[in-house]
C-alpha cells in the first residue's frame, strides 16, 4: 500500500493495519529455503569472490 502521501502517521498506520488485514495470507517458507540465522555462516571473506 502506497501511502506517501498522507503526512498524519496515525492515519497512515491506520491505513495500512487494515490493507494487512485485508491482503491474502503470505505462503509458507519452502522447506529448504534456510532463513537468515540459518544460513550458513563464512569464516573469512576473500576479497573479490563471491560470498556464497
């Protein structure tokens, strides 16, 4: 929900409370999928080379 334009920050946290209501429930993570505490972790980054 867009709510740039309106500058009273109860009104937009009113707004988007109801916006989350209404929007469908978000699917669950796929297994497998590790979240960010789970991923795994680098000892040492080489400078230049990807991370993972």
């Amino acid at each position: 929900m867009n709510t740039q334009k309106i500058t009273d920050k109860a009104e937009r946290k009113k707004l988007k409370r109801v916006a989350r209501k209404k929007a469908p429930p978000k699917a669950k993570r796929a297994s497998g999928v590790a979240r960010g505490s789970q991923k795994r972790k680098i000892t040492r980054a080489a400078q230049g080379q990807r991370k993972r």
